[in-house]
C-alpha cells in the first residue's frame, strides 16, 4: 500500500473530489464514532480494522438513505417509464470508494478518517469484491447501473443474490486451484433485506386445459428473497435501486416427509430450494446446460416479472393496491432488456402472466411482450449460445414449453408464407432444433420476442446481422441495432486514476466526468510541454504504486522502469494468451543470444481465471507460469525482461493494474471478440494499445487514428479466406525460425523439465486444432512488438500518443452508450436535472 500522504501534501491536494468542507468532515467524524459504538460487541473495548470498514460504511450509507427513498417518491410522483435490466450477472466490485465518489464525499471523508489516526486507503481494502459476474457482460451490467442513475433514469437491475461469486484464484505450484469466495461471511452493509417484498417461484407440476383456461398446477414453489442495494448516480441525488433475489424454501417444502416422521430430513432437504441461490456458474462464454442453472435463469425472470407488474399496476409510493388493470399501456411504462439470453424466459413467462393469470388474448398478450422486450446479445462463438434440451423444459417448466411451441409456429407460419417451400430456412429459423437431442434455441426466442436486437460494437452487430441471425435480419431488419459498448468513467477515471483526473480537471475543468466526450478538448494539449511531463509523471507514480502493491502482496520485485505490458481477462482461446506468450519466449531467446545487446525493459503481467472445467484455458495459465519461471529467475537476463501471473483479477486489482499500464494487449482473432470494455478503460487510463481489428478495439482507431494504436494482424475478411483455404499450423511452423524454436522449447519441456511432456495438449491444439490461428498472426505480432520497442524509447512522442488517445477515448462512456439504449430501444430520454437533496423541499 502507497505511504499515507504527509500533513502538508494533504493540505495542498485540492483534487476533483472537491475541497472538505469542516462542517462536512466534523458530521462524518460524529456519525462514525456513533456507528462504531454500536459496531463494537458488549465484551470488546478494542475495534478491529474490519469495524472501522464497517462504522466507514454506515457513515456513508446514511447519505444515500435519504436520497434513495426521495428517488423512489420522486419516480411514483412522476410515473415515468421505467426500465428493468435482466442480468444473472452483476459485477460490482467494491462499494465504499465508488458511493463516496459519486455522492463527493470522498474528501470529507479522507480528511475525517486522518484526524481519527486511521488510513482511508487501508479502509478500502478491507471490503470484499461483490463478483457476482464473470467478465464483460456481468462489469458492464455494473457500469451500465452507474450512467442509468447518472442520467437520471428510473432504472432498475435484477439478477441473483449469489451466496458464493466467482471462485477466489489461488496459483499453487503454477496451476490454477479454486476456492470458494464467501464474499458475505461478515455481512454485507450495503444491501438491505426486503422479507415484505416475497415472492413465490413455480417448478415442476403439469398443465390442465380447463375451460377457464390453463392452469399450471401440483408445481413445487421456491420462495424469492429480495435484497435491495441503493446505486447513486454522480452528484444529482438519484439513487436507484438493484433487487437481487436469494431463494428460501417455504415453511411447508417437502413436509409431507414429515407426516411420515422423516421430519429431519425434510428439513434438510430445504437446502435443495436455497441451492438455486447458492453459486454464481463460473463460465465465461461457455453454455453449461445444467438443470440448476436452468432454475437459476427461470427464478430470476419469475420473481422479477412478479415485481414488474406489481409496480406496474400500483401507482402509489408504497402502496399496493392495484390502480392499473388493463395491460393495453404496459410497453409504455415498462422496458425490459435482455442481458444476453440468459434472462431468456422472460418472454414466455410474460405470455403466461398475460395470457393464463390476467385473460389477456393470445395476440394482444403477444405484441405486448414484443413491444416491451429488447435482446442484447454479446457473443458469436458457438459454444456460447444456450440451447436446452426440450425434455429439460417438459420437465422443470411444462407451461413455458407448450408457450414456446405455440410461438415457434406462429413464427414459422409466417416464414413459410413469405418464403414458400424454403425448408432449409424454416429449419434455420425454428427455435426448436431438431435431431438426437431436441433443443430450445435461446437466442431464436430472444430475436423473435423482442423489438430491437443489437450488438455491442460496430463489427459485431454487422456479424450478428449479416451471419449469426441473417435470415432474421432479412425478415426484419428494422429490429437490428448497434450499441458500443462503454464503461463509467466515475470507476474507471475518477476513483482508479486520481492523479491523471486532476491533471485532465486542470486543464478542461470537470465537465468530462459526466460528459467524456468533453476530452476532446485535451487535443489542444498535445505538444504542451508541461503536460507531457504531467502525464508521464501520474502513469509513472502509479507504475511504482503497482510495483509497491506487488511486493508487498505477491512478494514479486519488478522494475518500475519497464515497460508494464499488461493482458488482463478471463483466460479463454479466443482471447489468445498464448500469442503474448510466445512473444515472451520469443524475447527471452533473443536475449539469451545477445544478452550484451540493449533491450527495451519489459514486465509482462498477464491476469484471469480459467473456467474450472475448462481444460486448455487452465493448461494456459500452467505455461505462463512456468514461463515466468524460467525467465524470472535466469541471470542473464536480470532487470530486462520479467514475466507475471496476476494471481485472483478481480475489479478491485484492476482499478490498480490498469492506471499502472503503458501497454494494453487487445489480440483476440479477428470476429471472435464482441466488444471487449477492458480495451476502453485502459485507453482512458493512459495506455497504449496492441490489438487486432477486433471489438470495440476498430472503432478506438477510427477514434484516435489508427497510426496512435499498434494494430497488427487478419482482418475479419482475412480469417474468412484462411477458413476456405484451410489453415496449416504447420506452414508457419516451418517458415518462422523463432516462432518453430519457442514451440521446440515447450515441447521438450524446457519450461516443465520436472515435466517435460505436460504442455503436449497444449503444442498439439496449436498445431492441429487451433480454431483461433495463433501461428497465423505471430509473425505480424512480434514485427508489431518491435514498433511498440521503437515508441517506447522515445517518451516524449510515446507521451503525445497517450494524450491523443485518452482525448479520443470520449466515445467509450457507457454515459453515451445508455443515452443511445434510452432513446433508441427504450423510448425515454435521459434527464439533467437533480432531484432536490433530502435536506431541501421536494418542490
């Protein structure tokens, strides 16, 4: 941790968080030392640091109480429409920083906590990550929270209260080992219980087809928990509200065990209910067709559409009387998106709700569901996309089957009209797959149930129309939309990167924090002396940071100095970990044979969990590390080159790691990564990007030029033409003398000798298997790196094109891409104005 600032660097440092006022830091001392009286147990007169965390975050949770419940009368005043993001995955990270910076109380707060004898930073790192996500899709859910309340929106995140996140990552002996992340062992104090919001959750049963209707019965019920965390937009008294459900098994489950004087186990058999609640699945673009994770995507979208309609039809804070009766104005004032397809059921648990609870025709029930539903899908691999088996459904939700039956013929009727004796499409199209195994395409169900459709960056959406979903697109192209993606800049600038924030505030004032596209503005600065210097001192405070963070966590000493050339995400193929390192090995060799030459210094950090079944990603992290170990500790090469495994990423590691970068490695193959948001975030942050044209990674250079990003590589159009002529490992294997000498080595156990066959899965997927052509783009990837060598060496010009692209990283606020959501799909318009504090009159 970075030493305490000394008394009169304090005084002096008069940031973006604003100047504390005395009457501010006087109010936070008092409150905190009345929380942390009530903290402390009876029989303990000594706090623990963990105390001071908590009576911290009562104190800053008390500001938002008052806002949050004025938000909420505020939307019930004003009935807007109101928007539900459906996602299984919330990625918060951490709470504390984020709620002080957005309500600008950070300042009051630091100064408070220093005149106690205590150190805020240290305060901070006692709170546990809340990873209740993944990757991309569950942190962009989190940002996308962030600009909803910022702009004012009345906005709502569902998803699922995990008992357990994602694994904690230990790397024991080089390979990967996961534990459990018990993330709410000491209580979580930002998350309020709603017990009065309770709702019940159907499985199982059978249909009956009365002549009052359809009645799904002898189901078994799950009860669904609420857990409500307020979300603070930036400075305009907004919070709103993320719900997340956590399952109890009712009172009465399985107690018919009981009469037979099992009581015991019926009780414990309360557990199999709860269980739905239990554990985040720990897959990254990879479809796991589990019946718990089936129950998990169905309790969610259940006890959401529940809440939905009850705020639909009680119009009054607090009430529960129904105003409302006639559904005829439902996609007026309720938008639900799809955060990928796994909210998927969502369409045809509306119809039921319509159709078999509230006597809504079929048709009208229809163009309601479609009118209020949008999809966002998020990947193209294959192996991604959910397709359940059909006896799965017939079993856990029977209604939902003979609904989507119902709509999938609805739907092919319609195709077949408009293209007659075309089979081969109707097939193409159903959302029932047929063959060995029948199968529920998930996707089909979200393309056919909701108005818009997009994508999540401007390649992506232009595959997603004219290959993943083409004959969709064909039959309505007006659904199909784009929305790049983008990320708060409150996390991701104002809280990581303090010190770039006040240099950017200084010269353009604060207006970018809301508004970054205002950055633009920094262009004027490029060639300014002074600003240079600036810039290159606050990336170079935060490399020794990260150096500091290091050694004191991972006892690593690296060279603040270096180059810190950083890949950080979920460890998968497609993301091609091994092309960066090959560039490792690659260095590593060419110092070996001159080690007197002079090299650019390079610590190359790699970081991200493997999804604990997946074989090949796990072996990945294996070769990194033995890599590193032969690299780290040869004599010859010393301080010139150090290869790092960032052990457990998570948010919290990459607010530290992405302020320290110089380099961002982008290097998916071309078409296989739909966006990406880590490439922005290290954009914003003063880092230099190695990338294919891939992602968001091709609208950064239409941004900032592509000649100020290192793009190297196939095109799209590139991999299409290897794919027909066929791709030969081997042909690159032989003509690159480098590229076949680092293969030699790790398959003769140069880097295992303990082991020398234990890379053999991984020299054989890249020679004969290897779907994402990591031989094909080496070649042009280490000419690359030795332009980015070049640059490097000349840190005024390197300086000049970070300036250019954080002015040019405006584009990548998620501000913008949910201004685009709420006008485009949702049909609503952000607002600027504040809602009055707690302490003034609502009017």
């Amino acid at each position: 941790m970075a030493a305490p600032l000394s008394d009169g660097d304090r005084r002096k440092q008069i940031s973006v968080r604003g100047i504390a006022g005395l009457g501010d830091v006087a109010e936070v001392r008092k409150s905190f030392n009345r929380h942390l009286h009530f903290t402390l147990v009876k029989d303990r007169n000594v706090a623990t640091p963990r105390d001071y965390y908590f009576a911290l975050a009562h104190t800053v949770r008390d500001h938002l109480v008052g806002r949050w419940i004025r938000t909420q009368q505020h939307y019930y005043e004003r009935d807007p429409k109101r928007i539900y993001y459906l996602s299984l995955e919330f990625y918060m990270g951490r709470t504390l920083q984020n709620t002080m910076v957005n309500l600008g109380l950070q300042n009051a707060c630091d100064e408070a906590i220093y005149q106690l004898g205590l150190d805020l930073e240290e305060l901070e790192e006692i709170e546990e990550d809340a990873g209740l996500g993944n990757g991309g899709l569950g942190r962009l859910a989190a940002c996308f929270l962030d600009s909803m309340a910022t702009l004012g929106l009345a906005a709502y995140g569902y998803g699922i209260r995990y008992e357990f996140g994602i694994f904690n990552q230990k790397i024991v002996d080089g390979w990967q080992v996961e534990e459990a992340d018990d993330w709410l062992r000491y209580g979580n104090p930002w998350e309020k219980a709603r017990p009065e919001y309770m709702l019940p959750v159907h499985f199982y049963g059978r249909v009956e087809h009365t002549p009052d209707g359809v009645k799904w019965i002898d189901t078994q019920v799950v009860l669904a928990m609420p857990y409500d965390t307020p979300v603070p937009g930036y400075k305009n008294n907004t919070v709103n509200t993320m719900r997340l459900w956590s399952a109890k098994a009712p009172n009465d489950f399985n107690l018919q065990e009981f009469n037979m004087g099992d009581y015991i186990e019926a009780v414990l058999d309360r557990n199999l209910a709860e269980n739905i609640s239990r554990v985040l699945y720990p897959n990254d673009n990879f479809f796991e067709g589990k019946e718990l994770r089936l129950k998990q995507e169905y309790f969610v979208v259940a006890a959401t559409l529940q809440d939905i309609i009850r705020r639909f039809k009680s119009s009054k804070f607090g009430c529960r009387d129904p105003v409302r009766t006639c559904f005829e104005t439902f996609p007026d004032k309720v938008a639900i998106q799809l955060n990928d397809t796994h909210p998927a059921l969502s369409i045809p648990e509306l119809m039921r709700i319509l159709v078999d609870v509230e006597k809504v025709d079929w048709d009208k029930a229809w163009e309601i569901t479609k009118k209020t539903c949008a999809y966002t899908n998020h990947t193209v691999l294959p192996e991604a996309l959910e397709r359940w088996p059909v006896s799965m459904f017939e079993k856990l939700l029977p209604r939902h089957l003979e609904i989507i039956y119902a709509l999938n013929q609805m739907h092919l009727d319609r195709v077949a009209a408009l293209y007659p004796g075309d089979i081969d499409r109707l097939r193409r199209m159903s959302v029932i797959e047929e063959g060995d195994c029948k199968r529920i395409n998930m996707a089909h169900l979200c393309v056919i149930g909701s108005h818009a459709v997009n994508g999540v960056a401007r390649i992506h959406s232009d595959i997603v129309r004219n290959s993943v979903f083409k004959d969709f697109y064909e039959l309505e192209p007006e659904k199909f939309q784009n929305k790049t993606n983008g990320i708060t800049p409150r996390r991701w600038l104002l809280l990581c990167n303090p010190g770039l924030a006040d240099i950017i505030a200084e010269k353009i004032g604060e207006g970018f924090i809301t508004d970054l596209s205002q950055l633009k503005k920094l262009l004027e600065f490029i060639d300014n002396e002074s600003f240079i210097r600036d810039v290159a001192k606050v990336k170079q405070e935060n490399k020794l940071k990260f150096a500091a963070y290091l050694e004191e966590q991972y006892k690593v000493k690296i060279n603040p100095m270096s180059m810190f050339d950083v890949q950080v995400k979920r460890i998968h193929e497609y993301k091609r970990q091994l092309l960066n390192c090959l560039h490792a090995i690659t260095l590593y060799n060419r110092i070996r044979c001159n080690p007197s030459k002079s090299f650019v210094p390079r610590t190359i950090m790699i970081g991200g969990k493997a999804a604990p079944g997946y074989h090949m990603a796990k072996m990945i992290i294996k070769l990194i590390t033995s890599v590193g170990e032969v690299i780290n500790n040869d004599p010859y090469v010393g301080d010139k080159l150090k290869v790092i495994f960032l052990e457990n990423y998570r948010v919290s590691l990459a607010e530290k790691v992405i302020p320290a970068a110089d380099l961002s490695q982008q290097i998916s193959t071309a078409g296989t990564e739909a966006s990406g948001t880590g490439n922005m975030k290290f954009m914003v942050n003063g880092a230099l990007t190695i990338g294919t044209m891939d992602g968001a990674n091709v609208e950064m250079a239409e941004e900032a030029g592509e000649e100020n990003l290192f793009i190297f590589g196939m095109r799209v159009e590139d991999v299409e033409a290897l794919d027909q002529k066929g791709y030969n490992a081997q042909e690159y294997y032989e003509r690159l003398p480098e590229l076949r000498q680092a293969i030699d080595q790790i398959t003769s156990g140069f880097f295992s000798p303990r082991d020398p066959g234990c890379f053999k899965d991984v020299v054989n997927m890249l020679m004969y298997h290897d779907r994402f052509k990591v031989f094909a783009d080496y070649e042009a990837y280490i000419k690359c790196q030795g332009q980015v060598d070049q640059l490097f060496m000349d840190p005024r010009e390197w300086t000049r094109k970070v300036i250019r692209n954080i002015a040019c990283s405006g584009k990548f606020s998620s501000d913008r891409t949910i201004t685009e959501y709420a006008r485009e799909i949702w049909g609503v318009e952000p607002s600027a104005t504040a809602i009055p504090p707690p302490n003034l009159p609502r009017n």
